[in-house]
C-alpha cells in the first residue's frame, strides 16, 4: 500500500508551531528528503498529507498522527530514516505502517498534566473538582461562538501521579482522559483552567505543561489505542 501513517513527536520548542506551520513543515522536509510523495490533481496540486487530531499550541507530545500517500516501493524504514535527517530537531518519526483506524473514530485523548502552584493541591481538592457533577464554562463553538457547557461532559478519566516539591513551588503530576475528536472536543488547556479558577485565591497555578500520550478510538470493549 502506497498510503502510510507515521507517528510522530513534538517536543520542547516544537510545541509552538502551529498545525498551518506543521504542515508546511512536513511539505518542506519531505522535499528535502526527496520522498516520492503523491501530489493531488488540477491546478494547484499539493502533496497528500492528512494529520489526526491536530494539537493546541503549547502542548507536546509523543503520539501524533499524519498519513502521507507515497509512490510504491519506498520501505517504511526509509521514510523514517529520511524524513527524521530533515525535520527538526524537536519532531522526530517514532513509526511508520498501515492504516488500521479511521480518525474519524477517535474519541479521546490522554494527557499527562505538570502543574506547580504556591501551595500544595492536596488530593482532596483535586477529587472535589473532578467529581462535581456539573462545572459551567464558555466553550468555542464552530457554529454558535462562545455557548455555556458542562466540563464535566468532557471528563472522561483523571488520576493523580505525583506530588513533590522544587524550587519554583509545589508540583502535581497527574492524568487527564478528556473527549477529543469531531463531535465532542476539548483542549486540555481549558480543563486545567477551571482547575486553577476553582483552586482560587486559597491556591495559585504558578505554570502547567501539558503532553498527549495516547489517542483513543471507542469499541465494544471500551477504549482502544489509536493506530
């Protein structure tokens, strides 16, 4: 098959490139690579490239998803060790193979959560939150703007990982399971947001880093890992 999905990382200072700049910089560095990538027909053809879930910029991660549609005979390790010599430094290729799933079928997302704040976020106050029924906030919408809804629609999982101590403040490491896809959608961002506007003013979020790890698909059986 001449269609490949490559799984891909965005790490340190790749978080900031946008996903308009992200596919110019696929396009560039798979000309750079002098992959034979298929081009799209009429008067302005383009290379076939289609990403998965596109990320928020700020967030990195290790589990991205673009399909690119060689000419045949190009081996996957080839696309990998070629297109790894020419993109930068902070994306890297982690794999090249078939397509099993459609994206249309992913639901959610995993992401692991930094927070540091003035004081430390006892458990207690995360359960609190995460385990409200209801929690309103203003949502983007595609066709309505901004409209009321509840966060906790988008909540699917939370654990808490870790908590320790550093110059900067108190850390909390934890998970979020969190709705993504074309019909339910939301930015981790947003979720550690009503986190810090629900811990205010007895607790400050100082900063946050946020890292996707996994994307899911649904099945009879529950979750299934994207692929």
């Amino acid at each position: 098959m001449s269609k490949r999905r490559l799984k891909f990382s965005k790490l340190n200072m790749a978080k900031y490139i946008s996903h308009l700049d992200l596919l110019r910089c696929f396009t560039r560095s798979i000309m750079r690579a002098e992959l034979p990538v298929k081009y799209s027909n009429g008067f302005n053809p383009h290379q076939k490239i289609t990403f998965s879930l596109p990320l928020s910029i700020g967030v990195t991660s290790d589990s991205e998803f673009v399909d690119i549609d060689f000419e045949d005979g190009i081996k996957d390790s080839e696309i990998m060790e070629r297109l790894n010599n020419n993109l930068p430094p902070d994306m890297r290729i982690l794999h090249v193979g078939d397509i099993k799933d459609s994206a249309n079928d992913i639901v959610s997302a995993k992401y692991q959560v930094k927070i540091i704040s003035d004081k430390v976020i006892a458990d207690e106050k995360v359960k609190g939150f995460f385990d409200m029924p209801e929690y309103t906030i203003m949502k983007k919408t595609k066709k309505k703007g901004e409209q009321p809804v509840n966060l906790m629609d988008f909540i699917i999982d939370y654990s808490i990982s870790e908590h320790s101590e550093s110059s900067d403040g108190s850390i909390l490491q934890m998970e979020l399971i969190l709705s993504a896809g074309g019909q339910k959608n939301l930015k981790p961002e947003i979720a550690v947001k009503a986190l810090s506007d629900y811990l205010a003013p007895e607790i400050n979020i100082i900063s946050y880093d946020i890292h996707r790890t996994e994307i899911y698909i649904s099945e009879k059986e529950g979750l299934k890992v994207f692929e």
